[in-house]
C-alpha cells in the first residue's frame, strides 16, 4: 500500500473533528456578539461543551473589554493545533507562516460559513414556523443575523412582502469570501 494510502481519509477526520469543535467555540464567540439568551438550551449546549477548556484559559488570560479573550485563544490554538496534525501528513505544509495564515483563514471561512447557514435556516424556519413559535433556535438567529440583514432591509424598496435581504446578504457574505481568502491564504 502506498504511504499516503491512509493519509486522505486521516486528514478527513482531523478536518470533520477539528470543524465541529470549532463550529462550537465560534458560536459561543457569537453567542457573546449576539447577546444570546442565557438560559436558551442550545446556549446551554455550546456553554457545556466549551467550558473546560475556556475556563483552564480564563486562568492565563483576561477579557478585553467585553469580548472572552479566553475563547478567542482556544479558537485560534483549534485551528492552529489542526493544521499542524495536517502538516505531519502533508510535510509541504509545515512552515510556521504559513500555518499561521491558513489558520486565520480558515477562522475567517468558518464563521463565513456560519453566518451563511444561520441565514438559510431562518428562512427555512420562518417558512415553515409561525413567528410566534417556541422554537428555541429561532430567537438565536434573528438575534445573530439581525445587524447583517437591518441594514439591507432599511436600504432595500418594499417588495409586496417578499424580504430580498436573506438573499442579498448570503451573495455579500460569498463576495467577501472570495476577495479576503484569497489575501490570507496568499495563492496557497
């Protein structure tokens, strides 16, 4: 068997595991942004699964303002700590600058990635819920997707009740994608 027989499905995992934690650190970063509800179940959820690594962190490193410092840290040493298990199966990669621009980058694409998803189950949640629903989600994503979707919403002409503003911040939201990646990844 070749060497690198293994090596493709190894960097699967590493990449399906690390983006799944990583997903929960960015959202419990959004969960502040946001303001999210307290005592909401799925900020439960995400509190439950962040809070021993978060909380070892808080020991070495205080809040900025209002911003958790601490989960900052640990978002940044995920992604940097998942590109070098990558590096030991692909050596190419392992230069520390460039290990440090794919780990910005790959920040970038996440929460890029979670405000587009974030959008598109408001829409379909908004589709097929009342609005008075007592889904615990719904009130999470309007809370999130507000400050993205309140200014197209002021700027855009009343169109009989369909709301365009989804539509025009998921295509901002890929037009920004693919002018700044390109900048932090460098051609890589």
């Amino acid at each position: 068997m070749p060497s690198g027989y293994f090596s493709q499905p190894i960097l699967f995992i590493i990449e399906v595991l690390f983006g799944l934690y990583m997903s929960i650190v960015a959202l419990r970063i959004i969960m502040q942004w946001a303001q999210w509800e307290y005592h909401n179940p799925l900020v439960q959820l995400i509190i439950r699964f962040t809070q021993i690594p978060v909380k070892f962190l808080r020991q070495f490193i205080s809040s900025v303002g209002r911003w958790d410092s601490a989960t900052i840290v640990l978002l940044f040493a995920l992604a940097i700590l998942k590109l070098l298990l990558m590096a030991l199966l692909q050596p190419s990669l392992f230069n520390l600058v460039v290990i440090l621009r794919l780990a910005v980058a790959d920040i970038f694409s996440l929460f890029i990635t979670l405000f587009s998803a974030s959008i598109i189950i408001q829409v379909i949640l908004s589709w097929i819920q009342p609005h008075n629903s007592d889904n615990p989600i719904t009130p999470l994503l309007s809370r999130m997707n507000n400050p993205l979707l309140r200014p197209i919403r002021q700027r855009l002409p009343a169109m009989s009740g369909l709301d365009l503003s989804p539509l025009i911040a998921l295509l901002g939201l890929q037009l920004l994608s693919m002018l700044v990646l390109p900048l932090l990844t460098g051609g890589l």
